[in-house]
C-alpha cells in the first residue's frame, strides 16, 4: 500500500518568512526563488516535475548559498497542501504568503486539451486557495498572463483593456483572476497581486539557469537560440505581412530576471496594500518584431540565424506591448535590462547548456 504522498516528507524548520511557492522549478520560479531567497524569504517549493527540473533547483540553490525545502507533488493534492501548510505551522513559522507559478502554458496545447488546462489551471487553484483558507493564509501572488487581453482594441494594453481572451489557456488565466477578485471581496484580509507577464525570455547572467522547454520550442526566444547552438536548421518566421514595422510580429520582450524582481516588488506591494485585488502588467513597454529581435541576438551572440518566411500563425495578433505604469507607481518596479541583455545572457545560457538541464 503506497504512502500517501503527505506523510512521505516531513519539511524541516523556516523562518517566519516562510512562502509557498506552487512551480518553482520552472523557467520563471527558479528565477524568482533567486530574487527572494536574496530578499531574505524562505521558500518551500511545491512542483510536479512535469515542466520543471531538479537540476534547475540544486543550481539556484548553489547561486544563493541556500539549501531549498522541496516537496514533488501537484496543486491538486489537497492532504499534501495541508500537510505542508500545518506543518511549517507546527515547526513555528507558518506559510505567510503563496507565489503561484504552477499550470500549463502552452497556447497551441491549450486549445487541443482545453479540459487538461481548466482542470490544472482553475481547478488546481481552486483546491490550492481552498488550502490556504483552511490554514489562514491570506496572501497570493498569481503568475497571469497578458494573453487575457485577447485582441488589442488598443496598443499599448494597460490593465483597464477589456479582458478577452481568444484561446483556452488565456480563459484559464482570466477565470483565476476573476476567482480572486471574489475570493478577496469575501474578507478584508485576503490580497491577490496578478502579474499579467508579456514575454519573459533570456537567462540569469550566470549562465546556469535558463529556458529548457521540452521538443519544439513554441515560443520565438528558445527557437533561436537553439538554431543558433546548431539544434535547429533554421528560424521559421510566422508571417512577415502584418501591419508592422516590418511586417513581422512585435512582442514586448522582458528580462526573466526582471520579471522575477517583479514578484518580489509584489510580495512587498501585498504587505502594505489596503485593497485586496489588483492585476498589473509586467513588461518594458516597448514592441520589438521579430526580426529585430533575431538582428539583436545575431549582434550580440555573433552567430548566424538563418530564417524563412512561413504563413501567418493562427491565433497569433500583429503586435502587442504593455503600458508598465501601474507596476511603477504600485510597485516601485521598472523593467531595467535591454533586449541586448536578453540576448547575451540567453545565449550564455544556451550556448553552456546546449541540451537545457539534460546531460
Ligand atoms: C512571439 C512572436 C510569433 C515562434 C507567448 C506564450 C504566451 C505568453 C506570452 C505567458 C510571434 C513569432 C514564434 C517561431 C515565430 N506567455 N514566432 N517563429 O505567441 O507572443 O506568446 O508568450 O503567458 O503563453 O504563448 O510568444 O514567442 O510564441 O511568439 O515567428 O518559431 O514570434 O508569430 O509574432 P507569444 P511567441
């Protein structure tokens, strides 16, 4: 009879500043386990593995000097929520706070097993802020997503854009945030801060953490990256007749260390708050096509990026970029690191882990 999964670990003491944080071992937790053990937080990190990596963690635990308290298991588990929740209560220093990484993320997926995305994304949540209230904790930081704008009535997007999402993994995204706009309207004390990310992309400068995705890269960055380290032949460009700068799509590119800073402005921003709900936008506020951004990383990297012109892909807008404002004036948080950047420290990442955190 196995064990059941609550009773396999029995997490160690934390300090008072202890946090939860649900896909830690992603692309955007590790990173901002990183900016929050340097803020003085404790995480304990909660993931399934499915997208993430053990690896991934052991680095940011040598970066920070830190050794990380790490269960495997999913958002779905109730007994192993409240198992972690009453016992870092037990050891004296309850979970103060819960930064929400863990969901599917894939737009093309999405709309092939839209109930795979409702059933993590929303259904998961719902088990996860259902844990929360049974141990009290009333603070959460949600990873959303700028796919619930849907299509621009406007450029640049800020918060007030009407919420549209035109695919099942921005409906996802847009449902949790409507839970939590309920969910902080039913007791004053709740907060909920969610980040609306644009494109995170790049590395952390060590060259140590980076993006892995699994196969095919859906998304641009990792896709050249990997042509550029000789995993793939070429760049297939989506379209180069929209009505842009040159045709090409234009996205509003963030640093993932800037995007992780954010949380940690957020955390704080949770704190102080006197209203319960808010959603900002994380991004630097500028557009860049793609082929710019391919002439950036050729500049920066050196390295040749052959491409070809494909049609257009379906569900994807011409051009879509943030108004950062609000995270300014809420969270005294400002994008700070260039594409260039982007480029040098996902090329350093790429290029010193040629098969991601594979052997
Ligand atoms: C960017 C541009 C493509 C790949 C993604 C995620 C979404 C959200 C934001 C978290 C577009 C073009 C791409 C390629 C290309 N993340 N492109 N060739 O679609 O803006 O959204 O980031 O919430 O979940 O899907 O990013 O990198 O896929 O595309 O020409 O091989 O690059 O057409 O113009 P996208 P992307």
């Amino acid at each position: 009879m196995p064990i059941p999964s609550f009773q396999r670990f029995h997490l160690p003491p934390a300090s008072n500043s202890s946090l939860l944080v649900t896909g830690g071992a992603g692309y955007i937790g590790t990173h901002t386990l990183l900016e929050l053990i340097r803020a003085g937080y404790q995480p304990v990190v909660l993931d399934d593995f499915s997208n993430g990596s053990h690896l991934a963690l052991k680095r940011v635990e040598s970066l920070a000097g830190h050794t990380l308290q790490v269960v495997e298991g999913s958002i779905t588990d109730t007994g192993l929520l409240d198992a972690m929740f009453s016992s870092a209560a037990e050891h004296g220093s309850p979970i103060q706070a819960v930064v929400h990484f863990a969901g599917l993320k894939s737009v093309g997926e999405s709309v092939a097993k839209p109930l795979d995305y409702y059933q993590t994304n929303v259904a998961g949540t719902l088990t996860l802020l259902q844990a929360m209230e049974r141990a009290h904790v009333h603070t959460i930081v949600f990873s959303s997503s700028a796919t619930v704008y849907g299509i621009p009535l406007a450029q640049p997007y800020t918060e007030s854009h009407p919420i549209a999402p035109v695919n099942p993994y921005g409906s996802t995204k847009a449902i949790v945030e409507q839970i939590l706009r309920d969910w902080c309207a039913a007791h004053p004390a709740h907060r909920a801060t969610c980040l609306r990310y644009f494109n995170p992309i790049g590395a952390h400068p060590s060259g140590m953490l980076g993006e892995a995705p699994e196969g095919i890269p859906n998304n641009l960055f990792p896709f050249i990256t990997q042509v550029a380290v000789g995993k793939r032949p070429h760049l297939n460009v989506f379209g180069n007749d929209y009505p842009t700068v040159d045709g090409t799509g234009v996205r509003d590119y963030i640093h993932v260390v800037d995007l992780a800073i954010g949380h940690v402005k957020a955390l704080e921003h949770s704190r102080r708050a006197t209203t319960g709900f808010v959603a900002i936008n994380l991004g630097t506020g500028r557009g860049t096509s793609v082929l710019e951004l391919l002439h950036a990383f050729q500049t920066v990297s050196g390295q040749a990026i052959p491409y070809e012109f494909q049609p257009r892909r379906p569900g994807d807008i011409a051009e879509c970029w943030a108004d950062p404002s609000t995270a300014e004036a809420l969270l005294g948080w400002k994008a700070t690191r260039t594409l260039e950047d982007m480029c040098a420290d996902g090329w350093r990442w790429q290029s010193q882990n040629p098969n991601g955190y594979e052997p």
